[in-house]
C-alpha cells in the first residue's frame, strides 16, 4: 500500500496543473452523476439547508463540493513531494490569520483552532510557514484519526509534520493537547462531522444533528479562547489560511453550539466556502439511525441550542 501511494502522489505532484483541473473537474462531475445516494444526500441537504436557492444552484453548489473533493484528494497525494518553495507559490496565509498569530505572539493565550472539511484542508498543517515568526515559540498540535495501515499512517504523519505541527492520535489526543494548551501552545480538531452516539444533539441549518464535544471540553478545562481555521481557495490548487474568532460563553456545551453557528453563517454569507464544503458527508444522519440516536440521548441528554 506504502509503495503504491508514494508513486501515484509522485505522479500527481509532477503532472502539469492545468491537466489534474481538468481531470479533477471530470471525476467529480462522474462522482455526481454516478453515486444516486450520495447525489440524493447532496441535493437535498442543500435544499433543506438552503430552501430559498433554487434547484439549479442547489446542484451547481453539490458539483463544484464534488470536484474540489477531488482536487483536495490530489493535494494530498502530492503535498508530500512539495518542497517549501512550491507550498509558498501556492499559498498563503489571510491578514486576519497573521493577525491574530501576532497578537498570541505578544499576549500568549491557549487556542483551540476548530477545523472544517473545506476544500484542500491538507493545507492547514503549512500553517507556520505563512505567520512565523509570529508562531515560532508556540506548540501547535493537530488530533486526528490515524490510518489503518502503520507503515503508511507513520509515512503521512512525518510529512505533515515537517512544518513543525504535531499529529497526535485520537486516542491519546485529549490529554496531550490539553498539555499543550497548559503551556499556552494550540490544539487543532476537526467539529464539523457526525460525531455519532458519542457527541451532542445540536442544530446545524436547522436541523438536528451530532456534534464533537472535544473542543468545547479542551476550551473548558483549559481556559482557551477558541477559533475556526479553515483554506480558502482562491483557484485550483491556490488559497489562503483564514481564521474567524467565535465567541462563546467557554463552557463545553456553549463552545460547541457556538462553533456550529458561527460555521453556519459563514457557509450561508460564503457561496465559495459553501462549494468548498464536503457535502457528501452525512452530517445529518444520526437522525436516520435510532440506535445511535438513542444512546447519545441516555448519554447526553436532549438537544441544545
């Protein structure tokens, strides 16, 4: 498996641009077409999300969501084969983002950055290459869910480590970013997805769905002031790391409400991030599957908004 991924994200990574635009352009327009339930899913999350837009733009926004997951599929098989030049063409970092890494530079604060599948969100772990020196003295940590394969998980988790962003397991993350949020470093997790039985029962567009507690309960326990830190993209295989502040009350459950709204607005005001945005996923469905349904209710509760 290790030797097949080297040599095709190799080949990715040297094939001419305009030639993987296109070829992602065609492989997710085949993704739409050719997969009914994830082209149902897509249309009618959107639909429901957005019941003003009409059916036309409904699909326009769920094929553009399908060729840009293409795009970031190849990002990150060639990211690897990236040198440092190369990643600086390419991208950049938002005044915002700069901002606000100067003001931890000069009023060190704990921050939990919460992460979102918007298109080429491999990006994120250049981020010290865009603020430094801003960031040169703080610890940034990334959870994330390692892969089935060792050899490979090991191969993909030094490549994106070369940028001085720690990948930490799921397994072990809670206590390793809480140390690092301790000493005023920055802990990185994903909220945008189901979290099944194990998150919990919130509102996003309006409609019921699961959300991760791990930020809210990283920011609770430890005091940090919380963000959303996305790529934006600007063309293919070009954009910019940006951050939006959330205000919330710091509690576990406040920060995780906070989070889902403010990401809503910003897919809502944001026709770019809405295309960027994966679609495909099932972000409703613990709704469709009542024994997840009923073990997050005897685990959490009721729903909050």
């Amino acid at each position: 498996m290790l030797p097949l991924v080297q040599f095709l994200g190799w080949l990715v990574a040297h094939c001419p641009e305009f030639a993987l635009a296109a070829a992602s352009k065609a492989l997710g327009t085949l993704l739409y077409y050719g997969y009914p339930a994830r082209r149902r899913l897509m249309l009618t999350s959107l639909g429901q999300s957005f019941p003003s837009k009409d059916r036309a733009w409904h699909k326009r926004i769920a094929i553009t969501s399908c060729v840009r997951v293409v795009e970031t599929g190849f990002l990150s098989l060639a990211a690897p084969f990236f040198d440092e030049a190369r990643i600086r063409r390419m991208a950049s970092a938002s005044a915002a983002t700069r901002s606000y890494c100067e003001e931890l530079t000069t009023h060190p604060n704990p921050v939990v950055l919460a992460t979102v599948h918007l298109a080429y969100w491999e990006g994120l772990t250049w981020l010290r290459l865009f603020v430094s020196p801003s960031l040169s003295q703080t610890e940034i940590v990334t959870i994330y869910r390692p892969l089935r394969t060792p050899s490979l998980d090991d191969w993909l988790r030094k490549t994106r480590e070369r940028f001085g962003v720690r990948m930490i397991s799921r397994k072990a993350g809670l206590h390793a970013a809480l140390h690092t949020l301790q000493r005023n470093g920055a802990a990185s997790i994903l909220f945008d997805q189901s979290a099944g039985s194990h998150g919990y029962l919130t509102k996003f567009f309006g409609r019921e769905c699961s959300t991760t507690p791990l930020p809210g309960m990283l920011v609770e326990r430890s005091g940090a002031k919380v963000c959303i830190i996305f790529t934006r993209r600007l063309g293919f295989w070009r954009f910019e790391i940006d951050l939006v502040p959330v205000e919330s009350d710091g509690t576990e459950k406040g920060v995780t409400v906070a989070l889902n709204r403010r990401f809503e607005r910003m897919l809502a005001e944001d026709e770019n991030l809405c295309a960027s945005w994966l679609w495909l996923h099932q972000r409703w469905r613990i709704m469709d599957r009542p024994g997840e349904l009923a073990k997050l209710m005897e685990r959490r509760g009721g729903l909050i908004e």
